[in-house]
C-alpha cells in the first residue's frame, strides 16, 4: 500500500480507522495513564477536539515523522 503524505491513520478508541491531516494537528498529548489524544482543534472557549486513540505516543511520533519527511 502507498504511503500518504500529509496524513497519518490511526486507530480511535472504539477501533475505527481515521486518516488525520498533519497539518490540522496542534498536539499530541500523553497523560500519566499512557492515554493518547491529538488534539486537532480549540475553540474561543479553549475547548478542545480531537481524537483519542489507540496507538502510544511513540508510534504516533514515528507516524508523524514519516508523512512529514
């Protein structure tokens, strides 16, 4: 399969596949728990959305260096 630049897939917490835009992408956060969320927008409120997912937050590293270069 090819790869696609600009994008990572991961998988969210219930399972479902999701392609995320890198350039959307304003952080990826790891809680103590080893929970992983990246964080893909904030409102006015600073409230945030994005996606919690399965993959650790190495392997979310590594997603994002390979789209990127």
């Amino acid at each position: 399969m090819a790869e696609m630049k600009g994008f990572i897939e991961v998988t969210e917490e219930r399972g479902l596949k999701v392609l995320c835009p890198v350039s959307k992408i304003l952080t990826v956060v790891c809680d103590e728990s080893g929970d992983v969320f990246i964080e893909l927008d904030v409102d006015g409120k600073l409230d945030s959305s994005g996606v919690l997912v399965r993959e650790s937050f190495y392997e979310i590293k590594q997603k994002l260096e390979k789209a990127l270069f």
